[in-house]
C-alpha cells in the first residue's frame, strides 16, 4: 500500500502589489511626519521655566503658573469691531509684566504710547520699529531678543510664511530668554499651525453688573464701569490643551478700578487757570 501523502492542490499565487513610492523629488510622508513631531518636541517649552501671570488665576492654574516667558505667543482679536486695541492691551500687560525694554514692530506705528501705558508699559520702556513688510517685522524681532526683555511684532497679512518663521522665533526666543508676541492687527480668515506655546483670541467684554458705577443719580445714571477683555485660550501645549477653549475676563491693566472723573491737564490744573483763581482771591482780599 502506498502510504505517501497526496499532495496538496497547488493555490493559485496571489502577487501582492509593492506599496507605491513618492515621487521622485516628493518627500515620504511617513519621514515628513516624523521630521514635524521632532520639531514639535524640541520647540516646546520647558514646563520648569520662568513663568508669566497673565493675571487671572484660572488662566495661571490651567497654564502652571502662566505663560512660559522665554517663547512664542499668539494674540488675535476677535472678528468685532474694535477688537484691535483690546488685543494690544493684552499683548502689552505681557510685554510689562517680562520687565526690561520691549520692541515693538510694525508697519503702521499707529500705537498710542498712553495707552499702552494704562496696561503697563510705560513709554520709557518702550521701543518703535517701523518696517516696511511683515517679513521685516519678524526679523526685526529676532535681531532684538538678545537685547531687550520682550519684543512685540504686528503681523497685518500672514501667509503661509509665518509657519515657518515662528518656527525660528520660538527657538531664538528659547534661547536667548526673550518674551515674543505676535500680534495680528486682524482677525485672519484662516488661523495657521503656528509653533506658538499659546495662541489667544482678545475681545472687549463689558463690565460686570455689580461693578457698574453711577454717573448721575435717578433713571439712568450708571453706564460706566471698568474695561475687560474677553481672553480665550484657543491652542496651548502640555496637559492645557485638554481644557480648551476657554475664555475668561479681566481687566486689560494693572488698575482696572480707577474713579470716573475728567482730569483736567496740568497746564490748567495749576497754570493759567489756578493762576486766574489765585489773583481773584488776592483782589477779593484787597
């Protein structure tokens, strides 16, 4: 008897095709991929760093005491009317609070130093740089972390660009122990994947009920109150992200309480008007 085994029906040989390759002068995904979270984990700043209040608990709490002061910021207005100088306050409370000189870049030098001042920044710490692109702006920007405490540069078109700029300024920004804000002048219509540490959204928020002042008794008389701004943390890194967005309000300066009154200048506080007052009185006198 024949004890060999039957041989087994041969299977029809299936050809399993080769995955495709990128074209040639197209980088692999997969390695673009890889190249982008190691740019990621060496631009992320380190969570044991200087720390920046932004003046409201439940921002510092959530952030691990504040903004990582040797990075990059984000600061958008809102899509509102007017949503620019509450932006800029902002952006300046941060610039104040890194201490020293700060640069301030833009293409339109339309900033009013008082006001700046009212969130902080006094103008004797403050630097002007008037550039002719927004290109310029941002390598103004870097040229000046070595020398200044904070540099502030106003974007008014972003492009796709700025990627890779904030690329360089986070990691300038890292090592030199610089503050750096970009600020758009605009609400853009598409929002970029910058390397930013935190991205904000500003927006001016009306006073608190309770906090509403009177300016004339009867029907009527309140109205006035002390300014906010409408924060949202819109992207930030770390355990953060897991909370976001949120927005929050506080005011835009270090003193959000300030009496309403109409202060007059000093040339008439003390001038010709006091001047005035004082030779009535000498003539009552006489």
């Amino acid at each position: 008897m024949n004890m060999e085994p039957a041989p087994t029906p041969s299977r029809p040989h299936s050809h399993q095709p080769s995955p495709p390759r990128p074209p040639a002068g197209r980088p692999d995904r997969r390695a673009a991929l890889e190249a982008l979270r190691h740019s990621l984990a060496t631009t992320a700043p380190a969570g044991d760093g200087p720390r920046i209040a932004t003046g409201h608990p439940g921002f510092d709490r959530l952030l691990g005491g504040g903004l990582a002061a040797h990075a990059l910021h984000e600061i958008l207005p809102a899509a509102t009317p007017h949503a620019h100088g509450p932006a800029a306050a902002f952006a300046a409370r941060l610039a104040a609070a890194a201490g020293g000189e700060t640069l301030w870049a833009s293409r339109r030098l339309d900033i009013f130093p008082p006001g700046l001042a009212l969130a902080g920044l006094a103008p004797g710490r403050l630097l002007l740089a008037r550039t002719r692109t927004d290109q310029e702006t941002l390598a103004a920007m870097e040229e000046a972390m070595e020398s200044v405490a904070a540099v502030v540069g106003e974007i008014l078109r972003p492009g796709p660009w700025l990627v890779a700029a904030s690329r360089r300024l986070q990691l300038r920004a890292s090592r030199a122990g610089t503050l750096a804000l970009i600020l758009h002048r605009e609400a853009p219509p598409t929002r970029l994947p910058t390397l930013a540490a935190t991205c904000w959204q500003v927006a001016p928020a009306p006073a608190p009920p309770a906090e509403v002042r009177a300016l004339f008794p009867g029907p009527g008389g309140s109205g006035l109150g002390p300014r906010q701004l409408a924060l949202t943390l819109a992207r930030a890194r770390g355990p953060a992200a897991m909370h976001l967005p949120l927005t929050l309000c506080l005011p835009p300066g270090p003193e959000p309480h300030a009496p309403n009154h109409l202060p007059l200048v000093p040339a008439l506080a003390g001038g010709a008007a006091g001047a005035g007052a004082r030779a009535g009185e000498r003539t009552a006198a006489a």
